[in-house]
C-alpha cells in the first residue's frame, strides 16, 4: 500500500496509508488532520488547500482550470500550491510528500 507524508503546521510529518484511487484530501481527513474538504471534493471550497513539496509537483496531473480558479481565492499560496481533493493517489505517487499551509 502506498504511503504519503503530511506536515502539518507545527511541523510533524504524519506518514499515513494511502488506498490507491482515494485522494489526499479524504486521506488526510480519515487521519483527523485538520483538512475541512467542506464541499467533499467538488472544487467549490478550497479548504483542502495543501503544498505539494517541489520534488513531487511535476508527478502529479497538471491544475486544471477549475481548480487554478479556485486556488486563486486561497491565503498563502505557493508555486506548488494544489487542491488535495484533486490529487488522486497511485503506485507512481507512493511517498508523495505535501504540507499544510500556515
Ligand atoms: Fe472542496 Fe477540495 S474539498 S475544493
């Protein structure tokens, strides 16, 4: 089973498992982080917003439009910044690291 790294705000890496097919957001929620997904994965809250570390940013698909719109609402944005509920885990993305943002 895939495993991803989260950092969360205070700096402490939670390596959680990672069912192919779910996405970060669900994950990181199952593992009670502090990631509302308010609207479940449907690009309509933002509050799933994670930074994905530079080294796995060209791994994952590219932002689409409508999730390139709703980052631009989001506080603290980086160059890698990314919806967590668009990022769907595979074997490829196996030890995928993110953080949440502060
Ligand atoms: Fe709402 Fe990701 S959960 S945009």
């Amino acid at each position: 089973m895939p495993t991803i790294h989260i950092t969360d705000t205070a700096g402490t890496v939670h390596t959680l498992d990672a069912k192919p097919g779910d996405s970060v957001m669900q994950i990181a929620r199952a593992a009670e982080l502090p990631v509302p997904g308010d609207c479940n994965g449907s690009l309509a809250c933002a509050t799933c917003h994670m930074i994905v570390d530079p080294a796995w940013s060209d791994r994952i698909p590219p932002v689409s439009d409508d999730e390139e719109a709703m980052l631009d609402a989001v506080f603290n944005l980086s160059p890698t910044s990314r919806l967590s509920c668009q990022i769907r885990i595979t074997p490829a993305l196996d030890g995928i690291r993110l953080a949440l943002p502060a």
